[in-house]
C-alpha cells in the first residue's frame, strides 16, 4: 500500500489515530494512490466508435453505445480524448470506468430534455426527478479519473433559475428542472481522482448510500459572478460512511459540503434515510462557498466527521448546524482542526425554517450537537460565534482549543452551549 503524501508540502503522513469518537481510523485512509489504468481491463476511445470530436451535436446516444459495448465485453475504461463532447445523461455499467484525458471536455446540454427522467435521490426524498450527467448505481470499484473536465454548461440553467425565483419568489429547486453533474448510488470502494468538475446547473457531486470513496486531487469549480450558480454544492454526501477527501479545491456557489440524509418529522425511521460516518477532508483548499462544512439541511445522523490541514478563503461559514425543526437530527463527533484562514462566520447554528412542514405530526422532534471540537485553527472572521439557542434542540460539549480568531465581534455568546471548553484562546480586533 503507498505511503500518502501531504499534496503541499510532499512529506508522508499517515491517518493513523482515531476518529472524533476515539474509535480507529483503518489504514484504508492512507492509501491516496493514483488509478492504474492498466489494471481495468481495454480501453475504449469514445472517437474509435463513431463519436465526433467538438461537435456542436448531441451526442448521448453515441457515447452510451461505448459504454454498453464495454460493459458486454466484460467492462474497460471508456475514454474521453482531446475534444469537446456534448451529452445528455449517461449510466456507467458493471465494470466500465471513466477517465478523460488532458484537453478532453465531457459537456453535458443545456437542454434539460437530454436528460432522462428517473427514480433517483433529491433534498432528501427518492423520487422521479432527472438524472445527473454521469450516473452510476450500484457499482463496485467504480473509477472517474484523468487531468480532464466534466463540464455542466449551466450558465442557462442559472439565468433560468434566477428569472423563475424574480417571478415566483417561492419557487424551488425541484420547480426549476436542472441535472446534477454526478450522481452515484449505492456504489462501493469508488475512486475519483484528478478531474476538474465545472459548471454544474445544480448539486456537482451526489454520493448516496456509497461505502468506501476517495476523491483525491479533484478540483470542483462554479461561479458566484457575474451569474450565481445556485444551490452547486461541491459535495452532497447522503448517507454514506468511509470517505476520504483528500487534495481537492472545492468553490462553488453553495456549501462545498454538505452532509445529507433525509427530511420529514420521522426521517429517522425511514430506511431509504441514514446517517454519514467516518469521512475526512484532509489537504483540501476551500474558495468562495456558503459554507465548508454544512450539516442539513436535509440531514439525520452526522458523526465522525474531521476536516484538517487545510486551507480557506472567502468562505461565508467555517461550519454550519441547520437545525431544522420537522426533522430530528443529531450531529455528534465532529472535529476541525489545523484549518487556517478567513471566513464570514466561524461557527453557525440557528434554526433552519425553510419549508417547515411537520406533517401533521404535532410534536417538534428533538435534535442535538454535541462532542464538536476546533483544534488548531487560526481564522479571520466577521463574527466568532452565530449560535442561537432553541428548545428545539441541545447543543453540548464544544471544545475550542489552540484557536486564533481575529473578528469585530465585541459579544461572544456562548449562553447555547452546555458546556463549553476554551484552551488557549486568543480573540484579537482587526
């Protein structure tokens, strides 16, 4: 197994320790090893087979036919070369991979009737709504790699959204029809690595009920101007367990990540709903996002969560409870640690009312944050601490320790949480 190497400066280092809950991290962490290529089975050129390069065409149906001619031979990567290539909603079979080349473009169409409509996973819910631009369900050692770009051509899709929402201001995201960019379900020991996710019309990234992903070296890229990309969230993990980031750049006009996994007064009893597990986020660049790490708003269970040595910057939240008050949630174990730079608001946790519906239920269902650790982070904010309290929810045993903040904040409430603990800490004015 390779030894893993920090992305910045090259010296080893190892995930060996434990996860927030003391718990160990498996050495299945370390190994950030690129993707050989040689040991997938027969490549397949997507241009060998009647494809045409930088055409202004759709070619969904075309590039399908490679990736189903490689499943029936008995699976191989199916290869995007130098070049544009247009295409609706693709489906990756039992054996096929994915990999794009240097220069190659795999663009989706900014025609959302390119994509087909299906049972997927969305906000929360299993329900028909249109396939990502690349789909693949159910797949065990799946790959996406290459120094290439999955483009979602969303500029249109954005100028639609934006005019729907001035015209009907409670319009949402599901009212205006726009595809995902990669959509993976119920897939195991997935790698992705090197690509360049850009422009996706929504989510760029939905992981559902996957075990055991790595994204290594992945950069995701959407624009908040001049045109906002709304709701692009880098990474949509629901319900998912064993994930390593590592070395990716994530900017988008939404949350980088977002930990997901159902809504509703009982989401906690529905088994198409779970929790996330055991994820890291480690070397990682953070640009213009809503937040680094945010947990709701359609979220359950969230624990042993880390996010370390890393950087970020123009970030609007260092980290986010959406504490939805028809949903009990419980976000537990969660560390930040070794994370340098600025950021709007450090810690965010308010109420999240947005389409409140209990359903007739006539209770509020408890939530609760707790065992939520800062280790090692020297930021420059705005404020400190957004921290509302609620009888919705407890929030309890958040530690601060080695902690830099520099923020205009005069008042820094911690009144919400029960307890606290502060090991040097140092709060300076600008």
């Amino acid at each position: 197994m390779a030894t893993a190497l920090c992305l910045c400066c090259g010296m080893p280092v190892r995930s060996a320790g434990t996860f927030p809950d003391g718990t160990p991290v498996p050495a299945w962490f370390d190994d950030i090893s690129a993707v050989d290529l040689s040991r997938l089975g027969p490549g397949y050129v997507i241009t060998d087979y009647g494809v045409v390069r930088d055409s202004m065409l759709v070619q969904t149906a075309a590039i399908q036919a490679v990736i189903d001619k490689a499943a029936a031979s008995g699976g191989g990567v199916v290869i995007v070369p130098e070049g544009v290539f247009l295409s609706g909603s693709l489906f990756f079979k039992s054996g096929t991979h994915l990999h794009i080349q240097a220069g190659g473009r795999l663009k989706g169409s900014d025609d959302i009737s390119d994509f087909a409509l299906v049972m997927t996973r969305i906000e929360g819910q299993n329900r028909r709504y249109f396939a990502a631009l690349v789909n693949a369900e159910g797949l065990h050692g799946f790959t996406m790699s290459g120094e290439g770009t999955i483009d979602g051509n969303g500029l249109r899709y954005w100028k639609h959204f934006w005019l729907r929402r001035e015209f009907n201001p409670d319009c949402t995201n599901l009212d205006e029809m726009r595809p995902r960019l990669v959509y993976l379900s119920h897939c195991k020991d997935v790698k992705i690595s090197g690509l360049h996710f850009r422009n996706s019309p929504f989510w760029t990234t939905h992981l559902y009920k996957c075990d055991r992903v790595k994204l290594v070296g992945v950069n995701i890229f959407a624009p908040n101007r001049p045109v906002q990309a709304p709701s692009s969230d880098a990474l949509d993990i629901d319900c998912c367990t064993d994930m390593l980031v590592k070395g990716c750049y994530l900017s988008v006009c939404d949350d980088a990540v977002a930990l997901k996994g159902g809504k509703g007064p009982y989401a906690d009893r529905d088994t198409l709903n779970g929790g996330n597990a055991n994820i890291i986020f480690d070397d990682c660049f953070f640009g213009f996002s809503h937040s680094v790490l945010s947990c709701g708003s359609e979220s359950v269970h969230n624990r042993n969560i880390i996010v370390r040595n890393s950087r970020v910057t123009q970030v609007l939240r260092l980290l986010r409870l959406k504490m939805r008050p028809d949903t009990p949630q419980r976000y537990e174990y969660i560390s930040i640690e070794n994370v340098e730079g600025d950021a709007r608001t450090f810690l965010d946790i308010n109420p999240w009312t947005q389409f409140f519906d209990l359903q007739g239920r006539e209770d509020i269902p408890m939530s609760y944050g707790s065992d939520i650790t800062f280790r090692n982070v020297e930021l420059t904010c705005r404020t400190f601490l957004d921290v509302a309290a609620s009888e919705q929810y407890e929030l309890a045993r958040f530690g601060f320790e080695n902690v830099s903040v520099t923020t205009p904040q005069t008042v820094i409430d911690t009144s919400a949480l029960h307890p606290v603990s502060w090991k040097n800490v140092r709060i300076a004015r600008p």
